[in-house]
C-alpha cells in the first residue's frame, strides 16, 4: 500500500527523528491516524481469535442446522443459509449471546 516508485516501496522514515528508511509499520500508522482523529477508537485484536469474533458463534448455529443435510444444488444450499441466518437474526438473544461470549464490551468506551 505505499507508493511505488521505480517498482519499489519508496523508503519512508518511521518516525521525524528517525534514520531508519523503513517504510512505518501499519501499527505506527494506525496510531498516528487514531491520534489524529479523535473521533476514532482502534480496538486491536489477535490476528485470528475465534473465541473473540462473535461472528464464528453465529456460523456455529448455521453449521449445526446444515451438518447431515445433502442439497441437491447450490440453490438449496443457498436457501438454507439465509433462512437460518434470517432465523437467527430474529432472535436477537441469539446475538446478545454470541457477543457476551467473547468477554469484550457490547459498547465500546467513548474516548475522553
């Protein structure tokens, strides 16, 4: 995502007092960018933590109601998911459940 120049990441200092011509690291960036807009909270998370994502709960119902079924065609297939999801939205407790599961706040801190 820098911009290129002769084929090549153009070298950018990490910080003004900086030597290096590393390019910054995408955590410098987004802390720069969250410091400059304060409207902006970043909630950082592990690269992959299903226990955290509440998403991977709600696929864990789609699953169960899908696990012996064959479909006949990607139609079927299709039909079932959206109307288990659909099904699952509906039931908001469902969701509510799913993101108390995870232990994160359901309402992320407002910045001071």
């Amino acid at each position: 995502m820098f911009p290129k120049s002769g084929g090549r990441p153009r070298s950018t200092p990490a910080s003004a007092g900086s030597t290096s011509t590393a390019p910054p690291t995408r955590s410098s960036r987004s802390e720069s960018y969250e410091a400059e807009h304060d409207w902006l909270t970043i909630i950082r998370l592990p690269a992959y933590a299903p226990d955290l994502n509440p998403v991977e709960a709600v696929w864990s119902f789609v699953r169960r109601a899908t696990v012996s079924t064959a479909f006949g065609t990607p139609g079927d297939l299709d039909r079932k998911l959206r109307r288990k999801l659909r099904r699952t939205q509906l039931r908001p407790h469902l969701i509510d459940g799913c993101l108390t599961a995870t232990g994160l706040a359901v309402n992320p801190p407002t910045p001071a």
